[in-house]
C-alpha cells in the first residue's frame, strides 16, 4: 500500500525536507509546493496538511479564531470541532502506518526485535513533541531505524535503509543509483537523525517490556500443566501482541513491565489457561506494582490499534 505522505522520503527530489532549517518537513507532509512546510514555521494551520482549501486547517487545529469567534454564521464553531477530531484520527492512522513501515524494514534489514522496538519509540517520542504537519513523517521513520541501530549495537549502512524503502513504496525497482538525488536524501536521513536527538535531548535508550516478558513467560510456564502449556501458543501470542503494542503511543505511555504482564494476561486468557490458584493472583507475584486496571488499561489500548488497524487495512 502506498502512502501519499511518502513521497518527499521516496519518489520527490531528495533534500528538499532539509531546506527550512533543521528539518522543515518536505512537500509530501503538506501537498503543497516544497518550502510550504518552512514558510509557516510552527504554525500549523497550513491548508497542504489537509490538502483543501486555505485556512481549513485552522478550523481543527489550536486556533480558537474560527468564522463564529470573528461574526460569521453560527454553527461554523462545531463544524470546528469536528474537523479537530478528523485531524486527530487521521494522525493516529498516518502514525500506525508509519509504524507498520518501520516494523517491516526491520524485518527486510534484519533487525532483532528490540532495534525495531526503540525505532518505533524514537518514532512516538519525536512526534509526542512536535507537529506532524511539519515534519515528514517516513524522513522521520528512516532516521528512526538509523539512530535505533546504533543505540541497540546493530549498525545498518544508510544505503540499505534507503534502498529498502524505496522497495516498500516502489515493489519491484531497481536499486538507487548512487547519484546526487541519493546523497541529498542520504543528507537528509542524517541531519533528520541530529533533529532527532537535538528534539529528545540525547535520551534515546528506553527500557523494554521484551526483557520482562521473557522472565514472566519463563515463571508461568514452570506453573501451568505442560500438556497446556505445549497444547496453546501462549508464548508466540504474547510476543505478538507486545510487537504490535509499538504501532500505537501505549509503548510510551505506559511501563514496561506493566505491558508485559498485560500481554502475557491477555494471551493466557485468549487460550484459557488456566493459572494456580493462591493468596494473591499470578501477576501480582510477578510485578507488585501493577493493578487490575492497570492491566485493564493496557488491553483496552491494544484493543484500539486492532480497531485501528482495521480501519487502516
């Protein structure tokens, strides 16, 4: 599936994203001429992040200035609001998407699991502070993979992440000459990369669910039947589910261990093993610190990028 927002990292000439500073976020972030994106700075109410009309961003966007505040017809202020929603879901699904794309060049690199963990959380961390209408969001994702593999000790030359990007918008294409649209957008992978750093202030090693999950996997198993443990893929669904927690803010917003224990819960009771009973519940063993809702909450915001996903498909 290809993504319009994909085209100032792939298919329009490279560099362009470098041009408003730091990194002003390229025509395919924007849909308008390149340079739009540096003209407005941080103002994010420019008409190419919705790709209609002048000034139809700023009816969803912070601006309170909308047609009602200034004396137009009333009514306008709700349609607003409306439009602020729309924007917030269309984020979310461009966020996802750009997810997906990361967790499949990892696997096109070959990445271990916990490289592409910190790229998607590099990803998340970048944009929690700032807007994606100025920042091209698969620049960012390349950078992302870029910084992960030297923060996880797995290196990857910059000519393999462009060249397997430019596969996954283009299926089928012949590698990218070496000429001077290639280094212009290896340029831009590289200084999109400082932003990156510059933007989280050089904290950039996270902790992980993976390690816990694997210490909790080990202890369930040594307490459940082994004919059931051997009959139900408990494990493999659990790590499952931990990888498709990173398509979504959840990897960021709530602590890893608190995430293992939910993934590993939800699996257990996908395939209704059944647990020793005991003074306290089995999760509580494992992690003290973590609650029913808290394991509630995580669910639920899985729940929510499968409802995701399905809308994005």
């Amino acid at each position: 599936m290809e993504d319009p927002s994909s085209r100032t990292a792939h298919g329009g000439p490279p560099g362009q994203a470098a041009r408003g500073g730091s990194y002003s976020g390229g025509p395919a972030a924007h849909g308008g001429p390149p340079g739009q994106a540096a003209r407005g700075g941080s103002h994010s109410g420019g008409p190419a992040a919705h790709g209609g009309p002048p000034g139809q961003a700023a009816r969803g966007g912070s601006h309170s200035g909308g047609p009602a505040a200034h004396g137009g017809p009333p009514g306008q202020a709700a349609r607003g609001v409306s439009d602020s929603e729309t924007d917030v879901t269309r984020e979310i699904k461009t966020h996802f998407r750009v997810c997906r794309f990361i967790m499949e060049s990892g696997v096109k690199l070959g990445m271990r699991s916990v490289p592409v963990a910190t790229a998607c959380e590099l990803y998340h961390r970048f944009f929690e502070c700032v807007s994606l209408r100025v920042y091209e969001p698969y620049l960012v994702a390349m950078s992302c993979v870029y910084l992960a593999g030297k923060v996880e000790e797995q290196h990857l030359r910059t000519r393999d992440i462009l060249n397997v990007s430019h596969r996954y918008f283009h299926s089928g294409s012949a590698p990218l000459e070496c000429d001077r649209e290639f280094w212009e957008l290896r340029d831009s992978v590289v200084q999109c990369e400082l932003l990156i750093l510059r933007q989280l202030d050089f904290h950039v090693s996270f902790r992980h669910p993976h390690k816990y999950l694997l210490h909790y996997l080990t202890s369930v198993k040594a307490l459940v039947n082994r004919h059931a443990w051997t009959r139900t893929p408990v494990a493999e669904t659990a790590w499952a589910l931990l990888r498709d927690c990173y398509h979504g803010v959840m990897c960021i917003h709530h602590a890893p261990q608190h995430i293992a224990i939910a993934t590993l819960y939800l699996a257990l009771n996908s395939y209704g093993v059944e647990m020793p009973v005991g003074e306290r519940e089995w999760w509580q063993v494992l992690c003290e610190d973590v609650t029913k809702e808290g394991i509630n909450a995580v669910i639920s915001d899985l729940l929510q990028l499968y409802d995701m996903e399905a809308k994005c498909v």
